[in-house]
C-alpha cells in the first residue's frame, strides 16, 4: 500500500477517534467545547453526534414520536410517519439512526425554523398531480415513561399539532 494511502487511512481514523471521543466525554473543558464546536457540523451532518441527556443529569421524561397528516386537494387525509427504530430490523435501524435523532430534535420550539422545510419534503413525498397536497400538519405524540414501581400500565399517549403548513404550488416542484 503507498505511503500516502496509509497516511491518509491513518489521519482519517485518528480524526475520527478523537473527534467521537472528545464530542462524548461527559466533561465541559473551555478547550473541549472549543474543538466540539469546531467539528459541530461535521458530526450533525454525518450523525455521529451523541448527547448525553439520555442518561444523564435528567434523562428523558417521555416517549415521544412524530407523524404528519397530509391533506389533498379532494378532502382526503393521509398519515406520513417517520422511521421507528423498534419498527425496523437491526441492519434498517443502522442506516436510518438518524432518523430518530432527528425526530427528538425536530420536534423542539428551539428548532422551530426547520417546520416549514419537513412540511415541505413530506408534501413533495406525497406528491400527486391529479390530487396534490394541500396542508400538512406535523404532529407530535408522546406518552410519559413512568417507573416501573409506580403504575402497573403504561401512561396514555397524547397527540398535538405542533406545526400546520398551507402547501403551495411552488413547493412542490
């Protein structure tokens, strides 16, 4: 193998071992948030980020999931339903991870300005020129996970429209 190859295969697997590394170590050095925000967008944009709130200090309180309700120009309503991880077989849950990060995320006010975009991608999804979208309505449902000792059944699921988009014709296209 040339040396340059080698060089290359190495710095590429160093990067990453000490970019992973360093992203999930629970510690918040000034110069740890330095690199992590130096690497930020290449983490998020290859899913490789990992945060840490799912164990700790508070771990999630809920159980949550988000669909869309398309409606079509003749009145007709559809569910659109992102990716599930416990729906998925272990190779198909490898790929789509990110899926389900980004639903966690998506789902939050704080990124509230990335609404009209998943609207927009789920009504180009359910595109259809004889009966084309009309609204899509995101909609987030969760149910709180209670402790095993305290309740012997699981907590209701409850269901909000988070987000409603009027689809226009440019957006399909």
């Amino acid at each position: 193998m040339p040396i340059a190859k080698r060089t290359a295969i190495n710095v590429f697997l160093i990067f990453h071992i000490v970019a992973i590394t360093c992203w999930c170590v629970p510690v918040n050095s000034a110069l740890l948030i330095s690199f992590r925000n130096t690497v930020r967008p290449y983490m998020l944009w290859s899913g490789l980020f990992q945060a840490w709130d799912m164990f700790s200090p508070t771990p999630r309180s809920v159980n949550a999931r988000v669909e869309a309700a398309v409606i079509f120009k003749d009145g007709r309503i559809q569910t659109w339903k992102f990716p599930r991880m416990e729906q998925l077989s272990i190779p198909a849950r490898t790929y789509k991870e990110r899926y389900r990060k980004f639903v966690e995320n998506v789902q939050e006010e704080s990124h509230s300005a990335m609404w009209p975009d998943v609207a927009r991608h789920i009504a180009r999804a359910n595109n259809n020129r004889s009966d084309p979208p009309q609204v899509v309505m995101l909609i987030r449902y969760w149910s709180d996970i209670v402790p095993a000792a305290s309740t012997p059944s699981h907590a209701p699921e409850r269901a909000r429209i988070f987000f409603e988009y009027n689809v226009k014709p440019e957006d399909l296209r």
